[in-house]
C-alpha cells in the first residue's frame, strides 16, 4: 500500500508508480470527487460528459428514412465496391 502527506497548503503528491500507471503528466487536470469516506480523482477530459440524446438530436436528417433493408443494401453494395 502506498502512502502521501497533506502538505500545509493542501497539496497531496500522487505517488510516482501511479502517475506512470494512469498515464498523468505534469500539468494533468483532475476531477475531485467526494465518495464520502474520500475522495476520488479523475482526469478531467477535455469534452463535457454527453449522452446518446444530447448528440444525436444535432443530426438533423432531411429526407426519407431508410429501412433496415436499405442500410442493408448499401452496405453490401459498398463490401462489393471493395477491392482486395
């Protein structure tokens, strides 16, 4: 088990074998999560969390909706088109 101090100014150090494990580099920013009996840190990503709802409803579609045999169709066109 590896261990840090709370430095008087509030800086904990994120343990050497960790920072290489996850990939964190100098200047990483992270997300303080409280999980009640402590914290939790994340890497903060440079997108804000979205779901499926938020993205798709910017695709605005004009036109026919294709059916499942249509996808289909275009697909094995395009696997045809192919050339190996």
């Amino acid at each position: 088990m590896m261990t840090t101090k709370l430095s008087s100014k509030g800086q904990v150090i994120i343990p050497k074998p960790l920072r290489t494990a996850h990939h964190w580099k100098t200047g990483q920013e992270l997300v303080v999560v409280d999980v009640g009996d402590g914290i939790l840190l994340k890497p903060k990503t440079p997108f804000e969390e979205t779901n499926i709802d938020d993205v798709a409803s910017c695709l605005k579609f004009k036109g026919k909706t294709k059916t499942l045999d249509d996808i289909e169709a275009a697909i094995s066109e395009g696997i045809k088109a192919r050339k190996y």
